[in-house]
C-alpha cells in the first residue's frame, strides 16, 4: 500500500512566477520553458500542494503554449477561485483601499494636468503616450487594482497558503490580511529545499 | 414612574440632510436653522434613536455655527463611529469596489486625454479648471469614495439602523450590504408621521 502522504504546505502561485522574466529565468528562458521546468521540480514534492486561481491561470494561458503544457501540469497545479461569497475580510480594510484609491486618484489628476501644461510644446501623440504611461504606473503601482490581485490574496488566506508572487500591490495586501508571502526570487530555492531534504 | 420606552428604530444621519438644499429646506433655510428645525421634531420623538458618525459630524460642524447649536441636541444626536475592527464584510464587496475603481480610472484618464487634446485651443488655465472639475466628478459619481462614506454605511450595518443620506455611492453600497435607506425628501415626512400618530 502507498504511504499517505499529509501536505507539510500548500502554495498560491501567480502568473509573474512564470512570465516577469527576473523570476522566470530561474526556471527557463519562455514561459512554457519555465512552465515545465517548475512542474519537473514540483513533481517531486508530493508534501506540497500548488493552487492558482482561475483568473490567474486564465491569464497565464496568454503567454504560455498551451499545446505545449504537458496534461500532469493540470494535475500537480490546481485551479481554484477564492470561495469570496462565504468569506468575509475586517471592515478596516474597506477604509484603507478607498484611502489608497483617493491618494492615486490625485496622483492622477497631477499627471494629467502637468500633461496639459506641456501640450503644444511637443508632439501631442508622443505626450498622450507618455500621460498615459505615467497615470496608469502612478494609479497601479503598489495598489491592489485588479481582481485576479483580490483572487490571489483570498485564495492565499482561505487554504492558509503560501503566497508566491511578483506583485507588490498583492505583497502589501497579503499583510494586512496575514498571509504568509515567499520572496519570489527564493521559489526555486524554497522548492530545491525540500527535494534535498528527501 | 416615567413609563420605559423602548426605541422602535435607530437612523444614521448624513451631513446632507443639513447642507444639500433640496432636502435641508425641509427643515429651515441654512444648515443651522435646518439642525434646529430637526431637534424640534426630534425631541418630540422618543422611540427613535438618531445616530451621526464622528466624521460626519465633524463635517457637519464646517457648515454651523457652533456657538447656536443647543446642548440639547448633542443628548439627541448620538455621535458614534462604527466598530471598524470588529465588523467583518463578505469578501466579494472588494471586487466590486476594485471593478468600480478601475472603471472610474479610465474614465479619468480619458478625461485627461481629451484636455490635452484641447490644449492650446482656449485658455489653459480655464482648460485645467474644467479638467479637474469632470475628473473628480467622473472619479467621484456614485462611487464610495471616502471613509465618512464608509463610516455611514458600516454604522447604520451594526447598528441595525436606517440610513438617511444624498449621496448616491453609500445609497449604492446600502443596498450591497442590505442596509436599510430611506429617500431623504421623505425624512421630515417620515418624522412627522411619529408625531402624528402619538
């Protein structure tokens, strides 16, 4: 009979793990590459469980190869969405995303009228470019701003998970919310780990 | 003995009902008339509990005269703030929160293109002025957007409590968290009919 084997951990992976080239690297030059090279690495860890949202593996299907995905990677990664309707988060944390949300809405508005003083002085087109690079980096950066973002962090907290992600605006809210986060650049090493412990 | 008279509802008030004209009239033709003109009715009232946020009051308070308001209209108003860090609220109101956000930041942002657009056209200062006037009105319609927004809905949930306010973004946030609202061109009507049937 095979031993039963209790999961020491469980993980929620994001799609940066496999797609921001300073953590993919560790894996393999492509996405698909490092796709594969993580599922030869995971393979090996029955004691941990890897987890990654729907949304989140959704957009990870934009970069990969899908045709290229060997079938095991479906069953060593689980697909799963937060159970958001039962889950409930503290109150507070309402008040700190709209105070987060006014600060970059002013931030916003800075940029786009520093945009308007400049016009007129350059090419439009080109400063448009430009505007619209420098509002979306000031209202995203840092801020939970997506819902794959929320999916992540609650997926995390309901299986008590590991959260591995590039994000910082995911990173800050995980620590609100108490969920224990993995230096990205550490994941390779955190997985060889318990391969040399064997 | 004086009879015990047990409160047969409790209202969370918004700052609105004094400041925003179409409703304050209802009660007296500035915001410190229209608090007097409530406390008349108020106190006439005992089985209703009247209840303001602190941050709403202290908004309040811009609008009057401190000095002319009764001391016995602070034994009559209950300033009370929600339990912010005990309340809980279901995890999904963070996505809706962040949707809404997102689609609001795009709004902005084409508002900002369309001023840059512009530029050059007519007077710049004019240019900004109204930029800035559609951006926070496009970022601000309906949405929650600040914390005495919250703190009226989140009062008014603990509380059990009917919530009587203008602003269509914690009407629309009411209604998420099934709280109860009452039209405010109603409220003096609704106060009336207390009285009327005693």
């Amino acid at each position: 009979m095979k031993p039963v084997i209790t999961p020491q951990d469980r993980l929620v992976l994001d799609t940066s793990l496999f797609v921001n080239p300073e953590v993919r690297n560790d894996f393999g030059k492509t996405p698909t590459e490092a796709l594969s090279g993580f599922l030869e690495l995971a393979e090996q860890i029955p004691s941990l469980e890897f987890y990654m949202p729907s949304s989140i593996f959704s957009e990870l299907m934009n970069f990969v190869k899908e045709e290229e995905i060997p079938g095991r990677f479906m069953a060593i990664l689980n697909q799963k969405s937060p159970s958001k309707h039962e889950m409930t988060c503290p109150a507070y944390l309402l008040y700190e995303l709209i105070e987060d949300m006014r600060d970059r809405v002013n931030k916003g508005l800075r940029i786009a009228e520093k945009a308007v003083r400049s016009a007129g002085k350059e090419d439009d087109r080109e400063l448009i470019k430009g505007m619209r690079k420098n509002y979306r980096d000031a209202l995203r950066e840092g801020i939970l701003d997506s819902k794959e973002d929320v999916d992540l962090i609650l997926l995390a907290k309901e299986l008590n998970a590991l959260l591995v992600t590039v994000d910082h605006g995911a990173i800050k809210w995980a620590e609100k919310l108490g969920v224990r986060w993995l230096l990205p650049k550490k994941f390779k090493d955190y997985l060889l780990s318990f391969i040399d412990d064997k």
